[in-house]
C-alpha cells in the first residue's frame, strides 16, 4: 500500500509512505507480525527537506496507524482510537 505525499501548491507527488508486508517466504516476520501486531513502513522524504519536515512525515504515519489499526481494539472504557463508531 503506497501513499503519495503531494505539493500543497503545485499537486506534484514529493515522496511516499510504502506499508510493507512480510514477504511469503519469510516465515519468521509474518510469526512477528502477527504475534506482536508490528507494522513496517518505508519512506521516501523530498529532496532537501528539513528535519521538521521529515519529523512530520513521521509523525504522520504513527498519527494514521493509531486512526486506522488501533480504533478496533478496546480497552474497556470505550471503542479505542480516536475513531469510535
């Protein structure tokens, strides 16, 4: 799963966030992804980006897997996340 980060202003793709998945023939990833419920992403930061913008970046992608993965789990108070249905 890849997801274009775009220019605000020009629409231009500038880098991409890439969900990675254990390969088939990786036995002992796919044992740890799902025992320890761990994703895996690769990054791909503009050319010449500063540390702030690469921090964001980041913090984008925890932002989005605590939204997306996280809402389903509950911890008995509520639905989880910051989601709830």
């Amino acid at each position: 799963m890849v997801f274009p980060i775009t220019d605000a202003k020009s629409g231009a793709t500038v880098a991409s966030i890439q969900k990675m998945y254990a390969s088939s023939n990786n036995c002992l990833a796919a044992l740890g992804r799902m025992g320890y419920d761990f994703d895996t992403f690769a990054v791909s930061f503009p050319e010449g980006s500063s540390q702030a913008e690469r921090a964001l970046l980041i913090t984008g992608i925890i932002l989005n897997e605590f939204i997306f993965s996280e809402r389903d789990q509950t911890d008995g108070n509520d639905a989880g996340g910051v989601m709830s249905d």
